[in-house]
C-alpha cells in the first residue's frame, strides 16, 4: 500500500431535524454570514424560509448572494467575495448543489486576498493561504464538494473549467438533509447518482496499481449500494432511507477515505468534456461516456476483463458467464441497461442532436493537451479519446 | 435513519515513511512532549530510538513515562500527569497498544485540572473540558483508540475499568505504520483482529433497529475483509498489506463512521467480563464469549436467524444451505471454527482452567446492576448472561 495522509476535519449534521445547530456554527466565527444559492429552488422547496428565520431568529446578519450559476463563473464569484469585503462578513453558508457550494469556497478564499478576481488565484497569480470558513448544505446527492477541499470555477471568457483547492476550503460543518432532496427531478436525481459511480470508478475502483483489500472492499460496496438504491431515489422521490443512502454516499465517494494510499488519475472526469461543451448536465455526461469507455478499452486490452467481470458480478449482480471475457461483457451491458432502464437517462449523444463537429477539440483537452494521462488506470492516446467520443454518438 | 452527527478530525499518517512528521505534529503545540509507553517492546523493534532520534534532532525537549500496564491503571495515569505539570508539557504521545493510546488520553486531560487524582474526571467529582494535544503511534491493530475519542482507565483498587470521553482526547494525529506490527505474536494479532471484529458486530452489524443500506453493507465489508485478511497477518507476520488492511479496518471500526445513526448498545463488550477478572486479553475474551452468545440467541430467539444467516453467507463465506436456520447454524459453526483453526485461539475457558466460581458476580456487571441492557441488539437479563458464561466453560 502507498503511503497516504487522511484528514477530514467537516463536522456533518445529518438528518431532518438539525437545522436548529445552523446558528451556533456559524456564530463560532463571528456575527454574519454571506447565504450563497442557485436560481431559486431553495426558495420553492420552503428551504430559504427555514435558514433565513433560524439564522435571524439567532441574531445573524445575514447577506444574500443568489443566482449562482450551474457551471459557476468566476465573476459571480467575484461579486460574492466583495459583498464579504465591503460588509466584513465573517462566513460563506452555500445552500445547493456542488455549484453552489463551489462557488461558496472560492468567495471565502477570494475574501481574505489582495485582488478582486478570483481567477488570479486559479492561475497562481496570487497567493493565498487562508479563506473565510464555509459551510454547506446540499440539496443533491452528487459531488461530495460538502466534505472535501476543492472547487471548480467556469471562466466563460476563456472557455475554461479550473478551480483552487485546500484543507481551509472544507468545509467547517455540513447540515445533510435527505429531505432537501426529496424534490430533486427524476433526471437530476439519476444524473447527480451516477456523478456518485463515476467518483468511484474513476480514482478507486479502476486502479492502476495493487488493489488494497480495505479500500477496495468499501469502494465495491458503496458501487454495490448506489447501484441499488439510487433507482429507488429516482422512482419514489420521497423515500427517506433511499434518499439518505444517496447523500450520505455522495459525501463518502469523494471525502478521500476511498482514495487513501490510491493515485490513479481520473480518466471518465477528465474525458467528460461534454457538459462545458454542450451545456450537458455533467452525471449525464458520465452516464453516456462510461459504458463505451468501457467497452473501448476491453476491445483494446484485455488484461482489464477481470476487473470488469468482477464489476459485472459483485456491483451490477449478472449471472456468472462462466469465464471473464464473458462476464465482462455481460456487466458492461448490464450497465448500459441500468443507465437506459433504470436510470431513465439517453445513452447516446446523438439523443441530444449532438454531432462529432466538436471532437477534435474535446480530444486533446481529454488529455488535458498532453499525449495521454499517464497515471490513469489505462492511459488513452487523444486517438483513443477520439474513437471513445465516436462510440458516444 | 436516525439523524446524526459526525466527526473525525485526527490527521492519519499512515505508511511506513512517515515518521519524519512527527516533530512538526509535536512542535504545533510546544516545545515538549511525553512519550508514553509500555513493557519496553518498542525498544526491542527498534521503535523507541527511532522516535527519539526523530524527536530530539528536532530539539524537542523529550519527557518518558514507561510502563504503562495492559489494563491501564490509573496510579499511571496520575503519574503521567504529575510530570506533564511539573514540566509544562505541551503535549502527550502514546506509543503501544490501546492501553498506551488510552492512557495518554487520560493524562492528557488530568494535566489540565486541579486535581492529581484522575478518578476524580472519571467519577465526575471533578469537571474537565479541556487537554493536553494527543499524539498516538499504535504498534497492534485492535481497539482503534487511534481515532476515537475515549480511553478506558482501570481501578485497581475499587475492581473498576471506566473511562472519560470528549472530543479533545481525540488524537490531532495518528501514525500508523503497518512495520511497527510486525512483531505482534500470532496470538496477539488474532485477538486484536477479534476485537475488531466484535467492534463491528456489536453496535454495527448487529443492530436493533433499520439497517442503513450504505452503513450496513460497509460494515458486512470491513467483517468479511478482517475475516479474510488476519489469518494471513497471523501466519504470515510480515506481510504488509495484511498487516496494513489490519491497522486501518482497526481505525474505521471504531472512528465512527461505522455506527453513524445507530443507537445499538455493545452487548459483547457488557459480556466481556473476563479480561479484567481472569487477566486475559480482550480480544480473546471475545472471541471465546461471540460464537457462543449467538449460539444462545438463535436457540432463544428464532428472529435472529435472518441475521445471522446473512453473516454466515457474506462474512464467513458459508455454502447456503437453503434456509435461514440451517444458514445461521452454519455460519455461527464456521465462526467457531475460524476461531479455532485460523486463529489458533482457545474456545473454551476450561482450556485455561477457569471455573464458573464467579459468574454469580459477572453476570451483575454484564447488566452493568440493570437487569438487561435495553438498547442491546436482543436484551439479555443477568440470568441469560450466566447461561451465556456456562456455555463458555
């Protein structure tokens, strides 16, 4: 096993009835704090009514950032970290999906330097070292973004995805309410659950080194679990245990406790262009690109067939095909079928009307404009990306 | 779910070159430290001057309190802190197993108090709210005290074991380096597996409420892969990625993760009278009591069947026999048998010429005085617990 250091240090409220704690976390910092939201869900699910009079009721002075966009930019994050400097606002609480509280992180580090844009940090221009303390409460069960240290910012002008991340970016508490996702559409709920997958096939289940027994094991499992419960989440919007298997899963996908001693480089995240392309629902994106990668690389290499049997057996349940070639196969398919059947999502792009007029862009930032990722679990030629693309047509 | 908070803060270094963080963790909080140890095994590895030299080539100013006994007592505990206060120490290591790790944990909290005397935190005579920063270096995968936040001190004089908790005892940081348990005798490596195994089975696996699908089947998880991995770690003492899986299934056995919203009072743990009244370790005391205790279940209560089928096909790997019954007999025999055969541990406490002269007086402090654990997977009165204990000679 690789040497590792772990720490998350987010202190997570979980359940329905502790939104009475808001308060006392965020008066451990200081008397104010800057509420960062979306286009108005939290508004329509009765969520808004709820923060606002508890933090009220307890005497914060509140500030409202809303409009954060689904790909947040970098200028909203701008505005959001003046209305911290002019008014001293001492934390940033992002109420939402990964977007929001992204853009929540980035306002608490942009607050506390030098500069007015939040891009200057992305590109190293400005150091910083230190952010307001955040907090976060997720509506969806997606990226996990309540319980790590990075976030990720759209810089419209320049046609890019980048982001800054650090221990002072997790956040300082986390209120998990599966009943704040209870209204979650069908298709977000699919989308954000297969975001779950793609975490953890991408840096911990398809590993390009020795699998550790521990990790593994869990990593299976959580698949195993979400593989299980999210078509519940998707059929029967108000199943609590389904919903809080979702979000509790979301959090523990990317909280660094399934990549400890691991280093695979996350191949699906880093060929998933299509969502800043085509303004695509990132899940989605996943959910259409993951079974052809699949099928391409075992086509290409055979020696990932075991790992794909054993995907097939113990996280989509086929029946033993007798050898793993087969079973393989049978899992990949049975993938395919979960996201089509189950899912409810498109498996193609051309669903979408999506031609391949933009694939030879996308292939070379698949490789991040290098010849491949070297560290991935199978590294791709930007060829290999192009041929990946096409099968998603 | 119930709802739930969660929170585990301590730093893990975790690997084998990882000692050279040592003095940057101590020097966060001064310039001092005590080293707590035991028996002076972690001289005969090589350990202790390992740790000396990291420290004092750092020129951190090094205090020594060796000799800290299995079950810690709290004379130790008392002395520990009388040199922490004589010296302003700015911070505890524990080097050892649990009772180590505990130990320091005490002292950590009795430096900060009036009082020398630390059965007066224990009995609440004496209130406490903070401690000295805690350091842990386990040298056995067992208690997981690593990155827990209780100790468990012995009272030699009043025939007591009890402890204090609080966040502040949990370690700021934890080494964990799977070489350091390398000499661990066979025998010692499958009591300390057992033990966290029982962690799992007693307020995770075996629970008296809903099973969470994601905590449940993480737990099913670590149990299967502990079944699997500490035979290898007892045969093979060397082995590293045994011994690795070992020491971190220890750390998430009990860090919490595990029994997020469960409620589930640890019934093996209440059985577990012996190790304090025949001197016998812990780990093994369990061993011997587990099989047993579900043996007696599955013949009073025919509701525990499904459970214990279910444990027997996916933690101990049993051919399924058709039916719960017939599955749950085979899965409590194949648990037997492990202890036996891969684990080379006694069963029986005739084996060590123990006799049944003080059950009377154990089955009162396996009720804790009550007359059943109310919270208990399946409530035992004291009179079952004897029957328990018979069923171990």
């Amino acid at each position: 096993m690789n040497d590792f250091q772990f720490q998350n240090t987010t202190k997570v409220y979980f359940g329905k009835d502790q939104l009475g704690h808001l308060h006392e976390e965020v008066l451990k910092y200081g008397k104010s704090v800057l509420v960062v939201y979306g286009g108005g869900s939290i508004k329509k699910i009765g969520l808004y009514d709820k923060v606002m009079k508890e933090l009220k009721d307890n005497n914060v002075e509140v500030y409202e950032l809303a409009g954060v966009e689904p790909n947040p930019r970098h200028t909203t994050v701008n505005k959001g970290a003046k209305i911290c400097k002019e008014n001293n606002i001492t934390a940033v609480l992002g109420i939402g999906g990964g977007s929001t509280i992204d853009a929540s992180k980035a306002i608490a580090a942009l607050t506390l330097v030098d500069t007015d844009n939040i891009w200057d940090l992305v590109e190293k221009k400005v150091a910083w070292h230190d952010a307001l303390p955040v907090l976060a409460m997720p509506t969806i069960a997606s990226t996990g973004s309540e319980m790590d240290k990075s976030c990720v910012i759209a810089n419209v002008e320049k046609g890019v995805k980048s982001g800054i991340n650090g221990d002072i970016l997790r956040p300082r508490a986390s209120f998990l309410d599966p009943t704040n996702t209870f209204s979650v559409s069908p298709k977000q709920t699919a989308c954000g659950g297969f975001d779950i997958m793609a975490h953890l096939f991408d840096m911990n289940y398809f590993v390009n080194n020795d699998k550790y027994p521990l990790q593994f094991n869990v990593v299976e499992t959580l698949l195993r679990t979400v593989r299980q419960q999210l078509p519940i989440a998707v059929e029967e919007p108000e199943n609590y245990s389904a919903r809080a298997t979702m979000l509790w899963a979301a959090s523990w996908a990317l909280n660094s406790f399934c990549t400890s001693g691991y280093k695979t480089q996350a191949q699906l995240h880093a060929l998933e262009q299509f969502s800043s392309t085509y303004d695509m629902t990132h899940g989605l994106a996943l959910a259409i690109i993951t079974p052809k990668w699949m099928t391409y690389l075992l086509n290409k290499d055979e020696t990932v067939a075991g790992d794909f049997a054993r995907f097939g057996l113990n996280v989509m349940g086929i029946q033993d095909q007798g050898d793993d070639m087969a079973n393989a196969k049978a899992g990949i398919e049975a993938l395919q079928n979960f996201i089509k059947d189950e899912l409810h999502l498109p498996t193609t792009l051309s669903e979408m009307n999506i031609t391949d007029e933009k694939f030879d862009k996308l292939k070379v930032k698949a490789c991040y404009g290098q010849d491949s990722l070297p560290r991935a679990y199978r590294p791709l030629s930007q060829e290999d990306c192009l041929n990946i693309y096409k099968m998603c047509l």
